[in-house]
C-alpha cells in the first residue's frame, strides 16, 4: 500500500476502537493479520463501484435498497442454510420490485457477518460473552470462549466459500457485514491502482453499528478513508447535529449513494426521533441512502428467557419510517432486517403467530432472533405497497409462500 495510504490506516487505527475482543496473545493477532494480507482479496473494486452506482441510484429516489440475513453468521452454516438465505432475500426482492415499480438492489448480511458487538462482556452464566465465530466459539465451555486469532483465518475461508457458492445463480447479490473486527479489515484494505482510492475488500457494503460509532473512535475514522459504501446504524439517541455531522465525516465529497444512514429507533420513537435527523441531513446537502432497520429497536427477553422481537412492532416501525418520508418528501431509499430462509421460531407473531411457548421450537440463532421466510416475505409484501408510487395491484392481502 503505498506511504500515504498507510499512514491515513494507521492514524485512523491509532484511535480508541470500542468491541475489540480481548485477544490473549497480540504476537498470533499480528501474524494472522499479516497472513490475511497475502490473500486474494474477497470481492474486487470493480465489484464495489458498481454497488456504489446502484446506491447512488437508491438516494436519488431511483432504486430501493434490501440489506439482510443472519444476525451472525456461523462457520457451520450449510449450503442449503446460504442457498435459503440467499434465495429468500431475492423473493423479497422481486415481491418489492413488483409492488414499488423500483429496482431493488439486494445486499445480503452474508460472506462475513462473523463478528458481533456485545452490550455486556459476560453472558447470564458468567462466562466471557460470545462475540462472534470469528472471535470465540458460542458453546458455554470457558475455554472455548477464550479470543481465538486463529478464527479469523477460518472467516477468511468461510467467507470465500460462502462467495463462491453465491457466484451463478445469486451474482446479483452484493455482500456486507458489520465493519466491527478491526483486525479483520485491517489486512484486507487495498489501494486499487486504477482510481488510487482505499477499498475494504471484505465486502462490497461495510457498515458502522451502534456501539462502535464514537465520532473520535477508530470505526468512523477508517470508514472515512473508503471507496466502499458505507452504512452507519442510528438509535434514538442520535441528535440531529450528530447526523449532519456524520454525514460530513462519512461523505466528505457530497457522492450520492456514498453514505446509507441505517435508523433502527424502535417502533415507538420513529415517527419521533427521525423526522429531524432526515432534516438535518439534508440541510447539508448529502442525497444519502435513507434506511430502516426494524428490528434492532425492538428487541425484548420474553418470559421464557428468549431473545426476541415482535412481528406487529417490526411492521409498526417500518410504516412509521415511511410515514415520516412521505411527510418530508424524502426518499425511504432501503431497508435492513434480519431474516432466514429456515423455518425458525425466534420472532413472535408473523402469518403462523409464532407464540411465546412456540419459540422454544425452532430457535438456533446464535445472537439475534430473525424473521422466518414467511414473516420475512409478509414484510416484503409491505414494503412493496409502502414504497408503491401508485397504490399496488397487490391488495388483496395475499402473499405467496414457497
Ligand atoms: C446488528 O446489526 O446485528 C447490530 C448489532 O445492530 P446495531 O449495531 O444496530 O445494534
Ligand atoms: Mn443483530
């Protein structure tokens, strides 16, 4: 990477980064870090830009944005659990298209969402939190639970592996994660010598979250230096100033479809909270992707002890983010949800009503409880008629399940 490049990296890096694991062993982190280096990178700049012009046409109002899959991915997630993913995400995306009249650009949490940020550093036994495969291992076995550098190696792997398996039949899905694990991405920036600009080759679309957007942190200051499109989750504690202030530090030159502002507020403070941070953007003359994340808002333990959301609060957010652009006349550009192709039980309510006592059934994630494909294309179904430009076809109500 040439001098200057490196220099931006490592001032960038320098600073305070929140959620990074408690590596045992630094000597190993920077031995695997150098061998991740050597790697071919896993998705190509070209690949990157193209992702950009699509983006680019989703905050002019052109094009719709649909971001999602596992809250974390695992290393042993099988072919059919990707190729479900993965094909739920483009019905979802053809029922939208069909509804909106709009191109949807689809995005798949996929091919690296292995690193999770944790609110507590020991989970209800005690023991050191699971962050991720790429970190540690979600077994409650101590040891097991101790950093392992080494896992970043097998990410690495997994997430090539999961790429190749998409190329063909899923080409037109583009890749992200959370750009969490700094020793991750680190290695994997590359200076394409056609533009001379920084791509992280992790994946196409990298995004901030919510625990690691500390505006003198080193997350936002490494996203400031890429080519990629970048996100950044918003909750309901960001002030207006704050988000005009992202928008300036995360997209600099005023490049529509640079910058996707991901609100997940919650469904009781949408219509509140973001009328005035969309304000706020706009007045600095940034056309960024507007998106919604129903699904971090609104997350809860039920009385059984599982982690879950609601159906009726996820769909309440989501009509509440485009009720709020519709009274602006601002562009709801996307939306990001969790979800699988599996017929899991890890949120209530839904077509089937999944129940309280019902959850018990099928519930495997590792993090986060997702949407069944039939919630998730209950939901798509309602983006469409949302995002319709004349009221849908499609309102009889009826969805179609696979
Ligand atoms: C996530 O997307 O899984 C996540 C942790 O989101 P947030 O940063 O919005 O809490
Ligand atoms: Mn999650």
């Amino acid at each position: 990477m040439p001098r200057e490049w490196s220099e931006k990296v490592a001032a960038a890096l320098s600073r305070p980064a929140a959620q990074q694991p408690p590596w045992p062993d630094s000597g190993q982190v920077r031995s695997v870090s150098a061998f991740l280096a050597t790697l071919p990178p896993l998705v190509t700049p070209e690949e990157i830009r193209a992702l950009r012009r699509q983006t680019a046409r989703a905050a002019r109002g052109e094009a719709l944005v649909l971001q999602g899959g596992d809250c974390a991915e695992t290393f042993d997630a099988t072919r059919e659990h990707i190729t479900g993913n993965a094909t739920t995400l483009l019905r979802m995306a053809a029922v939208v298209t069909g509804g909106s009249g709009l191109p949807v650009v689809p995005v798949g949490r996929l091919a690296g969402q292995y690193a999770k940020p944790r609110s507590d550093s020991v989970d209800g036994l005690g023991l050191p939190v699971y962050r991720g495969d790429i970190v540690n291992a979600a077994v409650p076995d101590p040891r097991e639970r101790v950093p392992d550098p080494m896992r970043m190696i097998e990410a690495h792997r997994t997430a090539r592996a999961t790429l190749d398996q998409l190329r063909g039949r899923f080409a037109g899905i583009h890749t992200s994660h959370e750009a969490l694990l700094l020793d991750y991405e680190h290695p994997q920036l590359a200076v394409d010598p056609t533009d001379g600009k920084l791509y992280g080759t992790s994946a196409h679309f990298l995004w901030i979250g919510e625990r690691t957007r500390q505006l003198d942190g080193a997350h936002v200051a490494l996203a400031e230096l890429l080519a990629n499109p970048v996100g950044i989750k918003l909750g309901p504690g960001t002030t207006p100033a704050l988000a005009a202030e992202y928008a300036e530090r995360l997209d600099p030159r005023a490049e529509a479809g640079r910058l996707t502002l991901i609100s997940r507020m919650g469904s009781g403070r949408v219509r509140d909270a973001l009328p005035a941070l969309v304000d706020a953007v706009a007045a600095t003359g940034r056309q960024v992707v507007w998106m919604c994340d129903p699904m971090h808002g609104n997350t809860r333990v039920s009385a059984m002890g599982y982690k879950t959301r609601h159906f009726d609060d996820v769909m309440d957010e989501l009509e509440g983010f485009f009720q709020v652009h519709r009274a602006l006349g601002s562009h709801p550009g996307g939306v990001h949800l969790e979800f699988t192709g599996d017929r899991v039980t890890e949120c209530l309510g839904g077509p089937r009503a999944v129940t309280e006592p019902g959850l018990s059934g099928r519930y495997e994630s590792t993090c986060d409880p997702r949407l069944n494909a039939e919630q998730a294309l209950a939901l798509a179904d309602r983006i469409a008629r949302l995002s319709g430009r004349q009221s849908s076809s499609r309102d009889t109500g009826t969805t179609v399940f696979p």
